[in-house]
C-alpha cells in the first residue's frame, strides 16, 4: 500500500473524522515506540486503514482516551486502543512493505537517486530486521511476494490481471493473517482485490515518469492511459466494493465505507485529473 487508500473527508461526520485521526495518530506513536522516532516518517493512511479494518471485524473491546501529539504537545488527538497487538502489526507491515520499496526503487533508479537511496538503505535494513525479529511470517508473505512481483513484470507481454496478481496476493495474506477461520477467506478476497486497485493507482500515477525512465508499467503499452486505466479501476474497485458488502464490522463501518466507496474513487479522479493537465480540486 503506497499512500492511495484514504478518507474522502466532506463526507464524514466529525466524530467520524476524529476517530479516524485518532487511530492514526495511536499507530504514529506506537512508530515511534517500536522502530524509533525516524520511522514515523514511513506511517501512512493505509497504515491507519489496516488498523481500522482489523477493529472493526474484530470483538474486542476497544478504549478511547485523550492524548496529545508528540510532534506537537498543544495539539490534542484520541488514543484508540484494543487488547490485540494489531498497532504492533501494522508497524511491522509499515516497516516491512517500506523496506522493499526501497529495494526496488534501487532496482528502478538512475544513478544520482540510487547514491541518495543507498544512504538510507542501512537504517531501512536496521528496522526491517527488528520487524522481521517480531513478525517473520509477515516478512516472508512480503518478501515472497515481492520476488514474485519482479519475475512477474520481467516477463515479456505479462497481461493487466497477471501483473497485479502478486501484490493482490500480498495484501491478500496480509488481511487474512491471524484470522479466524469463518472469517479467513473473506478478508483474504477482501485483501486480495485491494492490493490490485493499489497496484493499478500506482501503476496509473507513475505512468508518465515510468515512461520517461523506460522502467516498467502494466500500462505501458496504452494507446489512452486514462480510458485503460479507469476502465481496469472500475472493475477493481467494483469487486472490492461486493466483497466489502459480505462483511460484518462492528466498529468504524461508516468510516471504512467511505474510504471505500468514496476514498478510492477520489485517488482515481486526482489521477485522471493530472494526466488530463486539469486542476486537481
């Protein structure tokens, strides 16, 4: 997940809004305490976004308290926190997933980037390690993956479906690990057809700058990157919008609603937009 599955903020109630900071703001200290305060920099909203769909199919109870943030003491937030270790798997994850982000933009990179890259290549190995220390099997499921993902595009003529196929794969084990089983498949089809709208968001934002630099793009053979995009999108995001309808949340459902119905529509919109040349609003 790179930053893509987000809120669309009109539409929540404040109290909505207030909780879905407030769960962002408990996994950016939880960061903090687990991997050190650099490794807050890596949090992102599809952190907040595992955190909150993990809550809410689960049963356990779940604590609201007041706080403050650490970079700013005046600033108030909610602390959201529950029995499970989920904060400390979704950092794991955060940790993890940016780890081999790197790795492969390292593959991808022009020189002068590659020098700024390998500069921080030794404290991403540091912290991908205390992650692996503590959850191995989520770093297996990634690196697993991500090996599959480069075979995958070094294929000539890889399809649409069999390019995002890893990545759903990924996600798709990452949602379902330490499910129960009534409920194992359904996260696991729910985890599975995101990570293919992420992987297709991706692809669709760096299009042009993938172009440029002659780096692999699912879409590089598209005669209208906006029409092939936002039709694959549609499709996508349609499947993941019916398995989410199977299932039973019993906290933050409006909140995970909207970043379904509402938050994934609108990055395809913002990126429709700047291929387009119009003014993102």
């Amino acid at each position: 997940m790179f930053g893509y599955v987000t809120i669309n903020k009109p539409e929540l109630k404040i109290k909505e809004y207030e909780a879905y900071k407030g769960v962002y703001c408990t996994l950016c200290k939880e960061m903090g305490k687990e991997y050190g305060l650099l490794s807050r920099f890596l949090l992102s909203y599809d952190g907040a976004f595992y955190v909150m769909y993990k809550l809410g199919l689960s049963q356990d109870a779940i604590n609201v308290s007041n706080s403050r943030c650490s970079f700013n003491p005046c600033k108030k937030c909610m602390k959201i926190t529950c029995e499970n270790n989920i904060y400390k798997l979704a950092c794991a994850i955060t940790v993890i997933l940016a780890y081999f982000k790197l790795v492969d933009n390292l593959h991808d990179s022009k020189p002068l980037k590659k020098i700024l890259l390998y500069m921080l290549y030794p404290y991403f190995s540091f912290i991908c390690k205390r992650a692996k220390n503590n959850f191995s099997t989520i770093f297996d499921i990634v690196n697993n993956g991500m090996k599959e993902q480069f075979k995958t595009e070094n294929e000539s003529d890889v399809s649409l479906d069999k390019s995002a196929h890893p990545t759903g794969v990924i996600l798709s084990e990452l949602f379902s690990y330490g499910e129960t089983d009534e409920r194992k498949e359904k996260t696991a089809q729910f985890g599975y057809q995101l990570g293919r709208v992420v992987y297709f968001l991706d692809a669709f934002d760096d299009y042009e700058r993938d172009k440029k630099e002659k780096t692999f793009n699912p879409f590089e053979n598209s005669n209208n990157i906006v029409d092939d995009a936002t039709k694959i999108l549609n499709l996508s995001i349609g499947a993941l919008t019916e398995i989410f309808k199977t299932q039973k949340f019993n906290n933050f459902s409006t909140i995970i609603e909207n970043i379904i119905y509402d938050g994934l529509w609108l990055q395809t919109d913002r990126i429709t937009q700047k291929h387009r040349g119009e003014k993102c609003e």
